[in-house]
C-alpha cells in the first residue's frame, strides 16, 4: 500500500508551491493549516453591510409586495467585485452618486407602495394599517411606522423610536398637505435610514466574542440563503429567542432551502462564482454558432439548475463536477448535440447523459467553456486558470511584462492548441513556473469548443486531453477523469468551503495570521467536520450557518487608539 | 466638513501604517485658502481626464523634436487641427504605481488605474482592504463645492465600459483600483456612470429627483419618470418637493448620527462616509434652490453657476443636447446595450462639452474601456475579433499587433479630438473658448503596453487653463534610461512626476498647493509644477 502524506499536508504543499509560482512562501497564497492545529476559532465581524443591488431589489420586493428592481430602473451604480462576489460589505459603498439614485428609486417607491388604485389594495392596506380618523392621527400614525419600520429595519421598533419619523406629519400639515402626504415623507425616510440600507449589527465589548441576538442572525440566514429580508416567520423565531441553538438554526436552514427565495442563492453563486452573469457581455466570432439571447440564457439557466439541484436533491459535493445527469431545454440539447433535441421544447428538463462525452458537472457545462473561452478559440491556460482558482483556490498570478500571448493560429501551418502551448511548459522558461499549473487542466478539457460543443479534433489533429493534475499529479484522459480526480482533491473540498464562506459572510476572509480575525480555525474546523467531498453540500450550508463566523461577532474599539 | 474627512480616513483601515497625506490647499487655513483663490478670479477653469486603456504604441506617438513646430507624429494626426491649443508632454512618469511588495508583476495594470490621479502607492490586496488615496480632481472638487456651490455637480465621473458584469480583476489587487479613476477619499473610490441617459439627467437636475415619479404596479415595469425638464430656462415649481426632501434628509442625518456612536469604529466609518454623503445632497439641495442662494440665473464670469432648476442662458453659448438614448454598450442588461462603442464615447464627448457650456460641474473623469478589458470588439476599425485591446498591447514586437495597437491607439486620439472640437466651439462667459480655460489629459496608465511601463506615459494636455498653460509645444522630460531587464517595473524616482502636471492644474485652478502624492507614504511626490507648461 502506497503510503501517501494525509490531505492537510497536501493542502500546504500546494500553498507552498503556488506562492508567486516561484516555490517562495508568504505571498497571499492560501497558507492553511492542518484541522486540529490552527487553535481557538475567531468568529471575526462583517462591517456595516450596505444591502447589495440585488439584496435591495429583493428587500424592496418583499417589503412592499411590488416586484420592480428599482436598481436596474434607476440605474444604481454596480456593486464591487471582491474576490469573485458582489455582496461584500467593505466594497459597498455609498458614495453621492448611489444616494442620488436611492433618493430617487426611494420617492418612487413609496409613491408605487401608496398608489390607491385596486390594483394595490392588499400591498398599500399592509403599510395602513390604521385610520387615522377613527384613532386619532398621532395614534395612527404611530402604528403605522412602528409596523413598518420593524420589518424593514427587520426587528421590532418601540414607539418612542418613530416619534422623529412621525414629525413629518407636522411638516407636511405646515406646508398644507395631510396626513398622507406626511406618511409618505416618513415612510422615505425609513427607506434612507441605515437602520434600513444597511445589515448593522451591535457592537460587543472591544476584544470580547458574544453570540448576535436572534434578529441578527435572522438577517444573517435571511441574506445568506435568499438574498432578502427575513420573512414574518423568521421574525417570529427570533422573537420567540428560538434562533440560538444550532438545532434551531439547522431547521431553520431547511425550511428556508425549500422556500422558492432560495433561488437567489443558487443563481448568485451560478452567477459570480460559475461567472454565467458573464454570458450577457461575452462575446463570440465563430461563425457556426448563433450565440444569441436565447443560447446565452439557456446556458446560465442550465449552471443555475445545476447547482440548484445539488442543493435540493441532497448532493455530495464531488457530483458539482460528477454526475449521471444534465439539464437542457431543446435549445440547449441540440448545441450539445444530444439525441432527441429536436423533441424537446424551451423549457427545461433534467436528462440522463447519452454518452460518455461529458462529465455531468460545471467542468463540462457550455456556461463555464465559453466564459473561459476567447472570441474565436478555446484557451486551455483560461480554463486552467478557472478550474485552480476557482475550484481549488489557487490563485495564479498574471503573466509577467514583454511576454507575448499565445500566437493566434497560423494559415500556412495547422497546429493544435497543445502544440502552440507547448512553449509554455518547457522546463526553465519564463511562463513554466506558471503555466504548470494552469495548462495540464485545460488541455484535458480540449474535446470542448469556445461554446462547449464537443469536437475530435482541434485544426486538424486528434485532440490530446492527457494529463496530470499539478501538485496531486492525479493522472487523467478527458473531462471525465478530470473530473473525478479533482473532485476526489482535497482542496476541491477547501475551496468549496471557502468560497460559499466568502459569500455567506460577505467579507474576505483571512488565513494568512496577519489580523486577529483569522479564519484559519473556522475554515479547518467544517473541513474536518465534512471529512472529505463525499458530504452533502447542504452539509457545508448547515456547517457555515451555524459556525462562529455566521452566529457570533467579535467585539471591536468605538474610538480610534 | 469634507476636509477633516482626509485624516480620519487615512487613519481608520489601521494596517500598521498610517499614510502620511502631504499638505493639500483643502486643509489649509480659510485665510490662505482666500488668497489662493483670488489668482483664479475671473475665470471658470475647468479639468477633464479622458483616459484609454494599456499605454501606447509609443514610437507613433512621440513627436521627434520638441518645441514649437514639431511634426505631428502618425498617432496624434487628428490632432493638428487643434495643435496651437494643445501640448505634448513626454516623459513623465506614474512612480507610485511602480510600488509593489510581492511579485513585482503582479496587479501592474490595477496598480497604474489606481494610482493614476492619486498619486500614491496602493495596498497590495484582492480583498476588502484596499486603500489608495483622494485623487486630485478631487482635492479641486471639494474646493469648487466651497468656491461655486451653485455648480449642479462637484464632479462627473464617466465611463464607456460598464464595470459591473464580471468578477474578473487583475490577480491580487482589487476591482475597485482597475475599474476606478476618481477617488474622494483612501477607500472610497467614485463610481463611473456608464448609461449617457443618466449622465443629462444627473447634470441638468444636479441629482435631484425633478417630479414624483409614478410607478406601474405591474411587476419589472417600473419606469423612472423623472425626465428633467429641457434646459432652456425652464422653471418647475420646486419649494415644496424640497421643503419634503430637505425634512426627510435631516432626519436620515440625524438617525445616522445617532446610530454611529454605539458602533465600533469601522461601522462609525462606513456610516460616516453614508453621512457625507447624505450632507452632499443636503449641500446641493440647499444650492440648487432659489430661495436660498439668492435666486436667478448665472452666467457671470466665476462662481457665476446656474441656481435653482434653471438653467443658465446668460453669458455662455448655454445648449441642451437632445436627450440620449437610455442604455448602455456593454451593460448588464442586454435589451439596454443599444448603443455602438464610438457612438457612445461620441455622446460622452457632448454631455461633456454641454456640462461645460451650461457650467454644471467643472471636473470630469472619463474612463473609456476598463483596462485589461477583454470585451470591446475593435474589428470596426479594421482589428481583427481575434484579438483584443490588452492581447495587442502585448504586441511582442509583433510587426501585426503593433499596428493594431496603433489603430486603436488612433482611434482613442480621434475621439478626443472630437472633443477638443466640441469645446472649442462654445464661448465662454469671459469670451474665451471653454477649450482655453481648461486643462484637458489624453492619457492612460501606461507608456507601452507591451512592457507594462508606468514611465514615459503618453500625455496630451490642451487647453490653456485660463492663461496658466502656453500650449503648442512638444515638452520633452528625459525618461531615466534602463538599466536592463527587472528595472521596467522599479520605481523611477528621477523621472519627472505626473504629480507635478497635476500641481500645474490645481495651481491654475487657483489653489495654494505645492505638493501632491507620495511614494513611500511620508515624503512629497510631487513637489511643484511642471513650469515649462507656462511657456
């Protein structure tokens, strides 16, 4: 039996070897340690979370029962990308032009939530929920914004906490408008707070660790899972302090995976992580592919049933890359070249794989061939670069200056991509420091077009998809055998962790022992409680949401030192 | 105050090392700030930063000789129309952006955008800790807002590439620096507008909501209908719409002051930058309304901005542009892409030259495509699909890239000579052609892109800034000479500073500075102006 160093050990190694891809150590390379030794778990802080564009559309949604993305409407600038999501709190920022947009998104919806025509009767009777001339205005109008604010400042507001709201009353009846016309004013004013715009939570003692309260773990839950605010059942939970023990949160997590809002979690990820909101800005040449609106969508709606799949049907995590099973509508099929497409019609549906000729997971999906492809060609170095930081959390670092790229196909002499490629890999120059880890994954992955269509050959040749994975040097021929050997990595199951911790969070993480924040013990301790890839990516969902880092927060100075 | 905001920032992301910001005219005393200002009377000097990605083709950039007389090298052509209004300024370099720890290529394009106008280096990060410094057009929009409160907007900042569709930034520095020009503070960068709709909205209504607009119930339909009225002169009756917005502004600020003293300091600083700017609406609110800024129309030499929702005739060749289309070229939303690339920069240019006219903001930052971007499609100049902007700019000494690169290179410089055209076509408030009293950049973050340079930038700078600038001249600063390969990316510290070109503009604007950015956190970058843009 072939003694091999256990996984931790692996997981340095790798870490180790990618710094700057040079073998020098300390760069941001990943610097984990092995389970068990990495000491007491730091829960760390999210700073004041600016709900995202895609957390406000939803809010607003849920909020005021009218689904109108005022985001999109009023043009809000776009929200920062930090290390491939959208939702993290330090780059949310609201700077002037964002206010000016919220302002006017703001007005706007208040006027829509108290439009008093039929048709938004229910939505307008649950902001109204008094008259103030039958209980007297002051009394009303009270009611109305305590009820209001406590859900869209998403935990209960005391009367006393209105009375500035309420005072718009008078300014409205000082310039000779009614008590309408004041509750609109108060109601934009809720809508500006940071007690609204922003997830803020208290604050412990400098240094100290204490457990959120249980509105701000119903937050926590509520924009980890459905990118939205609680719902009445959820405050309700945490009203009745039935959010504290993890058995509670657990089956809080399920109900809410079922809940039809946890479709926000699925095409996030789809979209950030898997990169299919990329689709709508790539562009391709190839002159033998319609690549319109209808493609490109069904591309990003097949990533997204994917991974919405391996959530609702208790998935391991190894099947995100291995599976029996894709989903495709007749569009879809018929660019895959599956038999039978012509029978299928737009909408979807899940069918077993005909052939051998795909892995049945996101390696072989056309939304991550294409996103990692150029224009007009398939870049193995692309792909490979996806698959190490994205997959497995190896982050490469750019090509250096004066290194052209690759050489676009020559007229006069055909030769595949591999060959071409193959200046890169020659020991001792330049690009192999690199290269070595990059271009191995994507050569496996050449049987698959610049769209993710299946081919033989590559100009003329026989596709070569040989190779090892770097650093496990696990062999593999095709997308099939790549796909279990990184699946079976260990730091496939790292990344996994880290990157639906990244999200769940919305804050970076830290593992390099520069801040007292470091993740390290939190990130090693749900590895070791997930054993190996095998664990059910729910598993990670239940373990991130109950861990230190979801339900507790440390405690941080209120003066600058 | 917005000025006491620069060492409170600079202090707050507590890394160990607090940047020591060198002394700008905003912290000076009101005393001296005075003096400075009274240079600048007169005259409504104005800044545009119009900027292209992954440097230049330099030897068809670069005129031969210097001085007047100088032939207009290949690159430039489009520019002889307007030589006598413009100088070429060869030379300077970007060294802050050469400033790296770690793998010294790494980030080189993030770091060279970052670094571009604020002239410090940057954190080394992917994540959330990033941090560069206020950028300069900055530094004069602040003063502008003491200066001209009436101006509809301190600054603009635009763009013709979208940054929000994709996560892919430059490996271990952050998408705020690459996607960003304009910075107001260490760690709040200023987003660009990318939808030209938005941008004559946002000048003629200074960011105002102009209507209560209405809203379908149906859900997706919502349509803003907050069209502003035509900038002619138009008044709209707006003392009550303000008195609302004004009480529910003051209550948000008060609830969010509220709100900050129970927090820790990150959270006191992420609601302070909200404060700042809820108090910048409050601050436009209160200068864009007649009641409280004396009423009337503009038009007077300086200071002499629009008030009100009026906008100014008197004294300016004042003129709306027809309201753009409402979309974008590569947006997120692919039913709104509607707009060709050079259309839109084209329409870019003409909200520019009308913010100009209509003397609505004074400062603009342009970003055309995002640097590395990988989208733009410049086969309609002759560039084949195959290849990209960044992918030619790594020309290799290929003899086809390299004169793709300077295709697209032309292109860019045709764009901006378009712009010159624009603006100096208006007649100013003083008689003068807007075009003489700015100070226009064509520029971008690198000198060849092939080798990643931050020295030897490419550099046009038109305009004559009121009289402080004597332009048609190539002005050649010696670039240190390599000293063989690993000395590309090692910080040039004998090359002449972009920061001083940037000191020359804040001078002209009036302001009392003599220093600007830093390369090792502590000591001046900049140290004076470029004085042979005097002449």
């Amino acid at each position: 039996m072939v003694v091999k160093p256990p996984p931790s050990r692996l997981l340095a190694m790798a870490a180790m070897l990618l710094a700057g891809c040079t073998g020098r150590i300390g760069s941001n390379g990943g610097g984990m340690m092995p389970a068990g030794l990495a000491g007491p778990i730091n829960p760390g802080r999210v700073v004041a979370h600016r709900l995202n564009n895609v957390e406000y559309d939803n809010t607003i949604r849920d909020l005021t029962g009218q689904d109108t993305q005022p985001s999109v409407a009023f043009d809000f600038p776009p929200d920062t990308y930090i290390e491939g999501f959208d939702n993290n709190a330090d780059a949310l920022a609201a700077p002037p032009l964002y206010l000016e947009k919220l302002q006017a998104a703001t007005e706007a919806i208040v006027t829509g939530a108290l439009d008093p025509s039929p048709a938004n009767a229910a939505a307008r009777a649950r902001i109204m929920v008094c008259d103030p001339g039958t209980t007297g205005e002051s009394a009303c109008a009270t009611k109305i914004l305590t009820t209001f604010a406590s859900r869209a400042f998403r935990r209960p507001v005391q009367d006393a906490e209105v009375q500035g709201y309420a005072g718009l009353i008078g300014v409205a009846k000082s310039a000779g408008d009614g008590f309408n016309q004041g509750i609109a004013a108060a109601l934009q004013a809720v809508l500006l707070s940071p007690r609204f715009l922003f997830r803020i939570e208290a604050n412990p003692p400098a240094g100290t660790s204490a457990l959120l309260d249980d509105y701000e773990i119903a937050s926590r839950l509520s924009y980890f899972l459905w990118s939205t605010m609680p719902d009445d059942e959820l405050l309700q939970r945490a009203a009745a302090r039935g959010l504290q023990e993890p058995a509670a949160i657990t089956a809080e997590v399920r109900r809410m995976l079922a809940d039809p809002r946890s479709s926000a979690l699925v095409n996030n990820l789809a979209g950030e992580w898997l990169g299919s909101r990329e689709l709508a800005v790539e562009e391709i040449t190839l002159t033998d592919v319609t690549f319109d609106a209808d493609l490109r969508g069904a591309m990003a709606t097949e990533a997204s049933m994917y991974l919405g799949e391996m959530l609702q049907g208790g998935h391991a995590i190894k099947e995100l890359l291995s599976s029996s099973f894709a989903f495709a509508n007749g569009r879809l099929a018929a660019h895959y070249g599956f038999p039978g497409a012509a029978s299928l019609g737009t909408s979807f549906t899940q069918l077993p794989l005909p052939d051998d000729r795909r892995s049945g997971g996101i390696l072989t999906q056309a939304n991550t061939l294409t996103v990692t492809s150029m224009r007009d060609r398939t870049s193995p170095t692309r792909r490979g670069k996806w698959v190490s930081e994205n997959l497995l959390c190896n982050v490469i670092p750019p090509p250096p200056p004066q290194v052209p790229q690759l050489q676009p196909q020559s007229t006069t002499a055909p030769t595949s991509v591999r060959d071409r490629l193959a200046q890169h890999r020659q020991k001792g120059t330049i690009c192999y420091g690199c290269h070595q880890y990059m271009d191995p994954i994507g050569l496996g992955l050449e049987h698959y077009d610049a769209v993710g269509r299946w081919r033989d050959t590559d100009s003329g040749a026989a596709i070569d998809a040989t190779g090892n994975v770097p650093i496990s040097n696990a062999p593999f021929d095709g997308a099939i055998s790549l796909a279990k050997a990184v699946g079976d990595d260990p730091r496939f199951l790292d990344c996994v962790v880290r990157k639906l911790m990244t999200y769940a969070l919305g804050r970076s993480l830290v593992t390099d022992g520069s801040s007292p924040m470091d993740d390290t013990a939190g990130l090693a301790d749900i590895r070791m409680r997930l054993g190996s890839t095998a664990a059910s990516v729910v598993d990670v969902i239940q373990l991130i949401a109950t861990s230190p880092a979801m339900t507790m927060r440390l405690g941080e100075e209120t003066s600058a030192p | 105050m917005k000025t006491f905001q620069l060492s409170r920032r600079a202090c707050l992301r507590g890394a160990g090392v607090a940047l020591g910001l060198p002394m700008l005219e905003a912290m000076l005393p009101i005393g001296r700030r005075a003096r400075a200002q009274a240079a600048a009377a007169g005259k409504p000097i104005r800044l545009v930063v119009w900027t292209f990605p992954d440097g230049a083709r330099m030897d068809a950039w670069t005129p031969k000789t210097t001085g007047a007389g100088y032939a207009m090298p290949p690159t430039l052509a489009s520019l002889e129309t307007y030589r006598p209004q413009i100088n070429v300024v060869s030379g300077l370099a970007n060294t802050p952006a050469s400033v790296v720890s770690g793998d010294v290529f790494a980030g080189s394009h993030a770091r060279a955008t970052g670094a571009m106008l604020t002239q410090v280096p940057l954190v080394f990060t992917s994540g959330a800790n990033f941090k560069a410094g206020i950028s300069f057009d900055q530094v004069i929009a602040n003063d502008l807002k003491v200066r001209v409160p009436s101006l509809r907007l301190p600054s603009l900042e635009i763009g013709a590439v979208y940054a929000g569709a994709t996560g892919n930034c430059e490996d271990g520095f952050s998408c705020a620096y690459l996607t960003n020009l304009a910075w107001s503070g260490p760690t709040t960068f200023l987003p660009k507008e990318t939808n030209p709709k938005a941008v004559f909205d946002r000048l003629v209504t200074g960011g105002l909501p102009t209507a209560t607009p209405t809203m379908s119930t149906t859900p997706g339909t919502m349509t803003p209908t907050t069209t502003p009225p035509p900038p002619t002169g138009t008044t709209m009756g707006v003392d009550k719409t303000t008195l609302y917005r004004k009480s529910v502004l003051d209550l948000v600020a008060a609830d969010t002051n509220a709100l900050k003293k129970r927090l820790g300091v990150s959270d006191q600083a992420k609601l302070s930058d909200y404060l700042d700017s809820v108090n910048e609406l409050e601050r436009r609110l209160a200068a864009l309304t007649p009641t409280t800024s004396g009423g009337g129309t503009g038009g007077g030499a300086d200071g002499g901005a629009p008030t009100g929702t009026t906008m100014p005739t008197a004294g300016r060749s004042c003129a709306a542009i027809p309201t753009p289309k409402d979309g974008t070229y590569l947006g997120p939303t692919a039913s709104k892409n509607v707009y060709g690339y050079s259309e839109l920069i084209g329409v870019m240019n003409d909200l520019i030259a009308m913010a100009f006219a209509c003397d609505l903001t004074r400062v603009v930052t342009f970003m055309s495509e995002i640097p590395l971007n990988t989208q733009t499609n410049f086969s309609f100049v002759g560039v084949s699909t195959s290849n990209y902007h960044d992918d030619i700019s790594h020309h290799g000494g290929d003899p086809t890239k390299l004169a793709q690169y300077q295709t697209v290179n032309t292109f860019y410089a045709q764009q901006f000579a378009s712009l010159l055209g624009k603006l100096s076509a208006i007649t100013d408030a003083d008689g003068s052609s807007v075009l003489d009293n700015s100070a226009v950049l064509f520029t971008s973050e690198f000198g060849d892109g092939d080798a990643h340079y931050h020295f030897n930038l490419p550099m046009v700078v038109a305009g004559r800034a009121g009289g402080a600038f004597s332009p048609g001249r190539h002005i050649l600063y010696p670039s240190t000479a390599d000293s063989g390969a690993g000395a590309i990316e090692t910080a040039r510290r004998a090359d002449k500073p972009l920061a001083n070109l940037y000191i020359s503009i804040m001078q002209a604007f009036g302001m009392n500075v003599s220093t600007f950015g830093s390369v090792d956190g502590t000591t001046p970058y900049g140290t004076g102006p470029l004085t042979e843009l005097a002449g």
